[in-house]
C-alpha cells in the first residue's frame, strides 16, 4: 500500500474525496489517501505544498498560479471544479453599511497573504474601479477568524464562498453585501515536483478514480440530503450550489492559465507572464500544449 497525503478545504466541494475514501476506492488500487482538512484555505496550502509537507492539494487556482509563479515547486494536474467560485462579501451584520460602493476605503479581512480571500480582495476592487494599491488588510486565519474581527468591531469587509457563509448570513453574524465570481474555473488539483517526480504513476489511479466519482456526483440519490446535513446547510442552498457548480476531468488549458497570469499581472501580484509548462504537469501520453 502507498501513501499519498492530500489537503483540501473543509467544504462542500471535497465531498467526492471523502466518499471514494470511505468506499475504499484508493485502496483497491493499492493506494492509501491520507486526507487533511485545511481550515486556513489556499495560502497555507500552497505554504505545505512548498515545504513537501503534503502530495497533493484541491486549492484554488489563482493562488497556486501566484505561488507556482514565486517559486512553488508544484505543479497543476487537472481541473476540479470547472465552474466559477462565487464569493460573498460581507460585513458585520450591525454595520450600518449597505452598499459595496461604500467598502471603498475600509481594510478587508483576509485568512492569509496569498489566499483566496486575499487574491479576490484585488480582482474585485479592480471590478470595481478602486485603486488597488490602498488595499489595506487583517490577517484572520480562518474563518471563525474572521468571524471574530467582524462582530469585534473592526468595520473590515470578508470575502469568502457563498454558501459556506450562507448560515452565518441566515444567524444574522454577517451580511451579505454582493457577490464576486472568479473569472475562471475555480479549484484545481496540485500535486509537488517531487510527487510527479517520484510517484507519477500513482497520480493516474488517483485521478481515475476521484473523475469517476464527480462525473456521477450529481447523480447520487439524495445527495443534495447528504450535502445538507453533513455541512449543515439548508436544502434549497445546496440545490442552488448544485445548479451553478460542475466538476472538471480535464487539465486546465493554457488559455485559462494565460487569463489568470493576465489577471495577476494586470494586479501587480505577480512579476511577468511565464510559459505554461511552468505551471502545467504535461503528462507522459498527453500533450496538453
């Protein structure tokens, strides 16, 4: 048997994951899944991705292009999810504020520097026409991080996945402002050079085994009831969160790659357009280019 560690967040998403690792999926293929939950989100995921301390991540996609382009020695495998992320913006729910235009100038409370919540704080600025460079930002941690910086008083604004803060909206901790899509699909699968260097040949089961799985996710009966109950969510979110969300099986083209470094530049958060087989696993059998 053959361990390989992967990390992901704590969502809705990783769902397909947690099943084909209770069916014991990995282990008929003589691979033992060893899965973390990564509550910090994508910077401190792309921090143990550098440091060898997992093999594979489910992280989003702008934050382990900006990583891979500081020097990640990692590499993006495939898509994940294949639609965009929709992040709720919010505030306070006794903030008297009731328009995104009035955010202009208020810090955001982000989980780390290089996180999503951190990346997305720009794109939407720049949605907004703001002037990126007076970004100002709290570092939380997490979520309930965040949940004590904006009910303690700090007047910051949070960026996190819709329907993940949904019930906080619902308990009347936060409110929700707007919305703010990823222009791209959002998660994607990462694996280290030294993984693809020394176990490539497990990365084929893996990946098998995890798109056979969200090929028929949808199609599990009462699999919205499971969604709900387990991320203790209301069933009418999580059939809305299934209508806009798909699972990709294919690598991610060099077009999408090219959108994001675009983005990232425009941004000022990376330093130049680097070739795609910096950021993309070209598989043995496959030309992705």
């Amino acid at each position: 048997m053959k361990t390989v560690k992967i990390i992901g967040v704590p969502e809705h998403f990783n769902l397909p994951w947690h099943l084909a690792i209770a069916d014991g999926a990995f282990e008929s293929r003589g691979i033992q899944l060893e899965w973390t939950d990564i509550p910090e989100g994508t910077g401190r995921m792309c921090q143990l991705l550098a440091e060898g301390e997992t093999d594979l991540a489910i992280i989003l996609t702008e934050g382990l292009v900006k990583s891979i382009a500081q020097g990640n020695p990692s590499k993006i495998v495939q898509e994940y999810i294949s639609s965009p992320l929709l992040w709720g913006i919010h505030v306070s729910a006794d903030s008297t504020r009731e328009s995104i235009s009035e955010l202009k100038d208020d810090k955001v409370a982000i989980s780390r520097m290089g996180s999503g919540s951190h990346l997305m704080a720009y794109v939407h600025a720049q949605n907004q026409g703001w002037d990126t460079n007076m970004l100002q930002f709290e570092i939380t941690d997490n979520l309930d991080g965040a949940i004590k910086n904006l009910t303690g008083g700090s007047n910051a604004y949070f960026m996190w996945e819709h329907f993940t803060t949904k019930p906080l909206v619902d308990l009347g901790v936060f409110k929700r402002l707007g919305d703010c899509p990823t222009p791209w699909p959002c998660f994607v699968i990462a694996a280290t050079d030294t993984f693809l260097e020394t176990k490539s040949n497990l990365l084929d089961h893996i990946l098998e085994v995890i798109n056979t799985y969200t090929l028929e996710f949808k199609k599990i009966p009462s699999i919205d009831r499971t969604l709900a109950n387990r991320y203790e969510q209301k069933l009418e979110d999580i059939q809305d969160w299934l209508s806009k969300t798909s699972w990709g099986q294919s690598q991610l083209t060099t077009a999408t790659l090219n959108e994001v470094q675009n983005r990232l530049l425009s941004l000022k958060l990376i330093e130049k357009i680097e070739d795609p087989k910096v950021f993309l696993y070209a598989y043995p059998t496959k030309n992705i280019y």
